[in-house]
C-alpha cells in the first residue's frame, strides 16, 4: 500500500534538478522519505517522480486505507475505534494501547487516530490545550486560572528570580541530560506486532529505561497539556511509516528523540516536573503505570500551571510588561523569519550539493580521465608522467564529487536540525503569548468588573497577583530561550564552520596532492 | 543597430539559470559577448533575453542592414563592393583596403565579405585552400602536387629529420616568439573610421611593429593558403563587432591574439617562413607593402608547399605510413571528442560557478546576516560575541560569493583557452589527413596508369618519392603536435590545479577566521 500525501504549497520544479512541480491541493504518493536535507520523493498521478520540498506536503493517509484498520488486526478485542470506553477498557486489560501506529504489522497502517487513542488513553474530560497536535487549540481562556481558586498542593511551586537578565527560572546545581542508545526491533502479539524500542539512561541515575515512539509521544501531550501555555514544548520529530525499520531512519528517528530529549532536560520546569521524572527514572512496569495514571490526572494543566508560579519579586508594572510583550512578539516573529529563511536556502544548498554539483565534478573529472586515456592511445613516447597526472587529477575530481555529495550531512545537517528546532520552539510561541495577552486584556477589565458588582475588589488584587506571576513566567521564559539561543547558536555555527573549514582544506589538500603529480615546467 | 545572429541548432533553456532556450533558424538578437564561459546574453523576437551558448549562435549581419554598407561611407571612393577591379584600385592607391570590417564608425558595419576584399585585395586566382574561414574547402587534388613539375626556388627547402620518436621538423635553435601589448585606437579617414592597432614585439628583434585585427586575419588567409594542407593553422579569435572598443573586449582579444601568434611562433615551419618574417619584422610600410604583394603572388601554396619538403632519410614504407595515418585519424577524432567534452563541462560549470552557486552563498550569508541583526533586536545582554561573530560568518559568505564568481577567469579561463586552441588545431587534421589520403589512394593507381600509358615509370618513381614527402611531412606535424600537446596540457593542467587549490585554500582560511571568532565552548 502507497503512502499518500497531500500537497500544501504549489511547487514548481526545476528542471534538471530531480524535482517535481506539484499543486496545492493534489494527492501524491510518498516514495521516499529517507532522502534527507528537508526533500521527499513522490510520484505525481501520471506516474511522475521528483523531489518535493518536506515542508510542501501533509504525509498522510495509505492509499486505500482510508484511516480505517483492517487486516489481521481487525479481530483483536481493540476493533471498535470509536468507543473510548472500549478502548479504556483495553487499557486497563493490558496497560498499554494496544493499537499502535508505530507499528508496521501485516495488518498495515492505523492512521492518525491516535487523537482517539490518546482521549481513549486518559479517560477523562481534562483541561487540555489541545488535543491535537496541530492547530495549536486554544483551549480554556486564561480567566480559568485568573479567577479559579488556586490548587492546595503547593509542594510543585515553580520559583522565579530576578537575576541580571530579569527574571530567571530555578535552575537545578547539576543539569540534567540523557542518552538515547541501543535502538531494537521488538515485537508483541507473537509477532504481528513490531516496533523499535530505545533505551534511555539518564545522567542522574544511569539507570537504563526503555521506550517506544509511542510513549516519547505520550509524555509530549503531557508537557504540552500541563506546560504549553507556558513553555514552548516542540513537536515530536514526526512520525513516519515508511522505512520505518530502516537503519538510516533508525538512526535519524534516534538522533531527532535525542534533540529533542536534551532539550526537555535543559529546561528547568520541564525536566523537574514529575511526568518528565517518571519517563526517565521510573524502576519498573508498576511504577510506569500508576506514574501514568497519576500524570494523566493531573489538575494543573493549561493556564491553571501559572498558580505554581511563585516570583521572589514585587508585582511588575503591567505597562512596562506589555512593551516587553510587545517585543518578544516581534523577536519571535522576526526569528521565525530569519531560521526560515536559513532553513530554505539551507535545502536549496543541501539540494545543489548533493545533486548537480557533486554530478559536475563526476564530469570534470571523466574528461581529464577521458583526455589521458584518449592521450596514452597516441602511442607517443614519454608521456607517461602527464598521463599519469591527468589520470589523477581526475581521479581527485571524482573523489571531490564524492565529498561535496556527502558533505551536507557533515554540516547543514546540523545546521538544519538547529534551526529545524528552532522553528518548532519559535512556533509555539505565538500561543504563549497570546495566552498572556488575553490575560493582561482581562485584567484591563477588572475595575469595570468591580462596578458592575461582578468580582470583588479582593478578586481584582488576586487578578493582578496572577496576572504579574504571568508574566514573571513570560519573562524567565524568555530568557531561558535567549540564553539557550545564544549558547545552540554558538555552538551550532562554530561546528558548521569547522566542518566547511575541514571540507574546504580537504580538497584543497587533495588538489595540491594532484598538482605534484606534474611535471615542473 | 542590433547585431543579428542565427541559431544553429536547438537549444533547451535550464530554468532559473538565465538561460534562452532557441530553435534552430531562428534570429535573435546579440545583447552582450563579453559574458566569458562561451555563454551570449541574446533576446528572441518575443522580447525574451537569456544566454545561449556561443557555439549555438552564428553571429552575422546587423539587423537592417542585409550586409551592405550604408550611410557615411558610401561616398568614399570603395562603395561599389562587386567589384573586384574598384577594389584592387583602391589598394593601389593606398596600400590598404580602404573598407574595414574591424571598424565602428557611425556608417555602421561592413559585414561578411571580406572573401570579396580578400579576392580583391590579392587580385590574382590563386591555387587557394580555401577563401573563406568555413567550412574548409577542399581546393585542388593533391596530384596538382604528385604531377606538377616542383618549384625551382629551392632556397625555402625544408628538411625533416629522423629523430628518437620518428620525423620531425627542423627547429631552430632560438625559438621565435612575440609580445602583443599596447593596444591603442586609431583612426582614419578624418575620425570617421576607428580601430584597434597593436604593437608586436618579436623576441628576435625586440623591434615592435604595428598590426591591426584585419592584418593579422590577412596573416591567417596567407598562412593558410601556403600551409593549410600540411599544417594545421588554427583560426584566428572570432571578429567580433559589439563592445569592439570596451576595454575588457580589447584585453580578450588581445589575449587571443597572443596565444595565436605564440603557437604560430612555435611552429618550426610557420615561424621561419617570409611572410611570417615580414608580418614580425618589416622596417617600414613600403617593406610591409612589397613583401605583402610577394607574399601574395607566392605560388608554392597548398599541396605544392609539399615539394619544398626534403626528408633526409629514405623512402618510407607505404603499409606503415597507412597504418600511422589511421592511427593520427583516430587519436584526432578522439582528442576532438575529449577536448570538446572538457570545453562543454568547462563551460557548464563557468555557468554555474559564475550564477547559481555565488547566488546560493550570497543567499548563505544574508540569512547568517539577518539572523544576526535579528538577535540584536532581542536587546539581551552580552550576546555581542555572538551577533558579531555571526556577522562576519555572514560577511565571509559573501565573500566566497564573490571568490567563487571571479574564479572561473583564474583558473577555467586558460583551460578553456587552451582546449578552445586545440579544438581548433584538430579540426584541421581531417583535411590534411584527407589530403595525404588522397595522394595515397592516387600512388595506388599508379601501376594501373603506367599500364594505360598514361604516366611514365619514371612519373610513377616520382609520384612515390613525392608521397613519401607528404609523409613525412604529416608524420614531423603529428610529432610537433605531440611535443607541443604534452608541453601544452602539462603546464595548462598546473595552471588549473594551481588555481583551485588556492581557490579552495583561500575559502578555508577565511572561514577559519569568520570560525575564530564565535566563543570557544
């Protein structure tokens, strides 16, 4: 069965360049996904093939499937996908979904109904912000947490300080990380099951915990549903069917896990908090599940995290919070603009450098080869010290071809898949933002509240309290990011520039190795 | 007035590279030939410009102007073109041909017919090789040269000598060559007419003389109507009417000119004949004047230059000449096809090194750049290293831009040139081996011509004594092709590689400054 995907964005190829011109709108089937430097190969209705930009389709559906599960599977006890009771009963059987779209059984694929799944999984009506990963819903107004009563467990306060940037969040004396290793193919329901299981060791325990996709993919809706008013909590690296067992996608998958992992751990509030805790340190198959449970119950989610806020601080003024607002909306845009615009010259280079350019050092150096070849055929004698050298010298374009092709994954792979995270947390930012802004709105209201006998005075002060813990939230936010911007950056162009320094002198290096080859004049 | 030229064949454009795609027959209008990389920016009659591949493209005729000479110089005393007679008059009284194709004055251009002038200005019917550049005519039958009683002057004899690696010329023992420098505009006719006028020093005299284009095309037509069945004499640069007077044209052209003369220069047999030594060496214009209307009236011309021929070794055996003449015809061919596959590579990647990549990096860097001059505006504290550092990554890339555009006139400039040379030196192969071919198959018949009585024995001892000159005259040409060929490639290929490795060098080292000055991690 095809992968399907459909066109976003019009794209029209460039001739000579292995691209296919699609419209928006249209279905195409997904070839490739592996191809890496942000293309896809697909193959139009008229059995065109091409590359298309990643970012220009929705991977979807297989064809044929319509998001239906059928096969082998359909006679499992999990069959009926609409009934969340049901499916809740699955659950407790078994304590683990038992459908699985990071599955690659003989039964196809299950599509995107993990949205389903997930409802189905919790089991309860909660206070998310979204169910779905993309559009980011808004979910409850900011006045829920503005006006509701604050959760008595105060035992998760999330301090703030003002440090000399401004507000700061609490971070813990040792940082945390993790390693991602170990990727295995393991299978259930005697086999038609299959999916591939990592194994996480964190740095405070260096105990080893195993995970599939699907649980990375768990623990992401929890962050997202308890943080995501406050903290940008970027997708997953996208799920992916086809070559799903495949080394180099196993490898990717692995490393974007990883990227991703490190930077939940970086953060303060994430890495602390116990659903993050108990993905990383959790000692056996009990604990896993009552963590779940505990997590999946959790009360203080969406804006209702911000009565954890407690700043060290005095309330901040709300015009000066405002102008702050107003400035870390434009930063974000404008950064959104600028990763976006590096990340679309990025694959057009990845794209030149891995096709044409490479394809033009192949010809250079065959015409040398040919030349000598055609030069030895002359039958003249004592030349053999040019021909020799020809040889050579195109021998070394050759060699060059083959190091421009493989140089992207050396450098603008890591180039890319920075600013690829960067989109994804710049992203999530709009939204975090917004939920302040309708905050900071209410509260402009408040007095005429009070006059209208709808709120108390007390409640106006408790406004203005929360309100200002809003923003202490906003504001160390916002430097987490800058510090965490400046030292990936940093670090990011220091290593791209490092491998273009030893690309560069490589081949230089290699030239001068054929130039010797000659005859001094 | 637009220069006017016909497509010769078809021509695809590549989108998004500036290109023009034309249709053989077609006319469009030459815009600019000074772009280098055999590329000419044109437009078609739909108002559409793009590059076409100088090859493509046979420039002629200005549009309107259908070859005939309109406007200011039609008064002059030279406007009835027909005639030859009026012609040849007007050479009398001045000593030059009064019309000027190398001229751009206000009457406009005098287009294709030198043949006419030529005809003209030589005033005699002449055993020619060919009157125009294209295609080479096949002139008279080598048996003009097996029958013909030999010249009597035997003062011009050239001897070929059996070296190490068979016949060969005999060289002088100081090779000749010039310098072409000072090009300087002048003009005549009261300023109404302007051209070019360069000063050649040969290295024999250190004596400059002057010369324009149109004398150093006169040069060629003799050259090859002396030599052209023995020797290859490669075309002069293409004439050329747009931008005649720019300053880069005038550094190009001269530049080819150079390489021109240095290769005639270096020809044993070229170098050291009268009308060569009189274009290097005449003391005034009446010596210039006289040794031209000598050199024009020289009857040993085509096949006959071969009775000048005089081998010190014996007859050669006609098996073994065959066998060498099919060797020289294949390894010719097959240089051809190489030399012509490195000219079009060549000039696929002058195009890319000179559009699309330093495109790309100016791309690079402005997105490096932008993303800097966003992280400013964030106003946080203390990422100046940062912001600066990720500047001047920025800035390098636009550098290497420019490093990369300006390459191609260092290093591909002179590999082209040379293979552009040698593309021309092989196209003259075919008929001087053709014409050695065909006095061959003639000796073959001359058994069957004695029997018919139709030649004497002592005809048929003659004719074999004279294809053994042909002989080893093709065979001394094949081993200066070979010396010079190695000579040629070696220093070109050091010239190239040479280049590129500091081409490559050069980037590394500026990136391993833009690397210094990100933090150390």
């Amino acid at each position: 069965m095809a992968l399907k995907a459909e066109v976003l964005y019009d794209f029209t190829a460039e001739p000579g360049n292995n691209e296919l011109s699609v419209r928006q709108g249209e279905s195409v089937t997904v070839l490739d996904q592996t191809v890496g430097g942000g293309w896809i190969q697909a193959q139009n209705s008229s059995g065109q093939t091409g590359l298309v930009p990643e970012g220009y389709l929705q991977v979807g559906n297989r064809d044929g499937d319509s998001w239906s599960r059928p096969g082998a599977l359909a006679s499992t006890p999990t069959a009926g996908w609409d009934s969340h009771t049901q499916q809740a009963a699955v659950e407790d059987n078994d304590g683990e979904w038992d459908d699985d779209w990071d599955d690659q059984s003989e039964g196809g694929y299950h599509g995107d109904d993990q949205v389903d799944e997930e409802g189905g999984a919790s089991g309860r009506p909660s206070v998310k912000i979204s169910l779905n990963k993309f559009p980011f819903s808004k979910g409850p107004s900011p006045e829920v947490f503005l006006l509701a009563k604050p959760p008595a467990n105060t035992r998760d306060l999330l301090p703030v300080y003002v440090g000399e940037v401004g507000p700061v969040w609490f971070y813990p004396s040792t940082p945390l990380d993790c390693l991602i290793a170990d990727p295995k193919k393991e299978s259930k329901l005697y086999g038609l099951k299959s999916f591939i299981e990592y194994q996480i060791s964190p740095t405070t325990t260096n105990r080893p915990v195993n995970h599939r996709y699907k649980h990375f993919d768990w623990l992401y809706e929890r962050l997202l549903e308890k943080f995501g008013s406050a903290l940008p909590i970027p997708l997953l690296p996208d799920k992916q069917v086809t070559g799903r067992f495949q080394v180099d996608f196993i490898r990717m998958r692995m490393e974007q896990l990883q990227a991703w992992m490190t930077r939940m751990c970086r953060h303060p509030i994430v890495s602390q908090s116990d659903v993050f805790q108990l993905f990383l340190t959790y000692r056996d198959e009990k604990e896993w599940k009552s963590g779940k449970r505990k997590a999946e119950k959790d009360e203080t989610v969406g804006p209702m995290m911000f009565s954890l806020i407690e700043p060290e601080a005095a309330e901040l003024d709300a015009a000066e919070v405002e102008q702050r607002c107003e400035l870390y909306s434009r930063f974000t845009k404008s950064m959104d603009d600028g990763v976006k615009e590096l990340l679309n010259v990025g694959h057009s280079h990845w794209k030149r450098c891995t096709g044409p350019l490479p394809k033009e050092y192949n010809r250079i150096g065959r015409a040398f080869k040919n030349l000598s070849a055609v030069f030895i055929s002359s039958k003249y004698p004592g030349e053999e010290t040019l021909t020799d050298a020809l040889t050579a010298a195109g021998q070394t374009y050759e060699e060059i071809a083959e190091i421009v092709a493989q140089q992207p994954q050396k450098d603008l792979h890591f180039l890319l898949e920075t600013n690829g995270e960067y989109k994804g947390l710049l992203g999530c930012f709009p939204e975090i933002i917004a939920v302040h802004k309708a905050a900071s709105e209410k509260v402009k209201e408040a007095d005429r509240l009070v006059s209208a006998g709808r709120i108390s005075n007390n409640d106006k002060k408790s406004m203005n309290h929360r309100l200002s813990c809003m923003s202490y939230s906003l504001q160390a936010e916002m430097n987490h990011f800058h510090s965490n911007r400046i030292y990936d950056y940093n670090r990011v162009m220091q290593l791209y520039l490092e491998q273009q320094v030893t690309f560069y002198q490589q081949i230089a290096d290699k030239l001068r190795g054929a130039l010797t080859q000659f005859t001094t004049l």
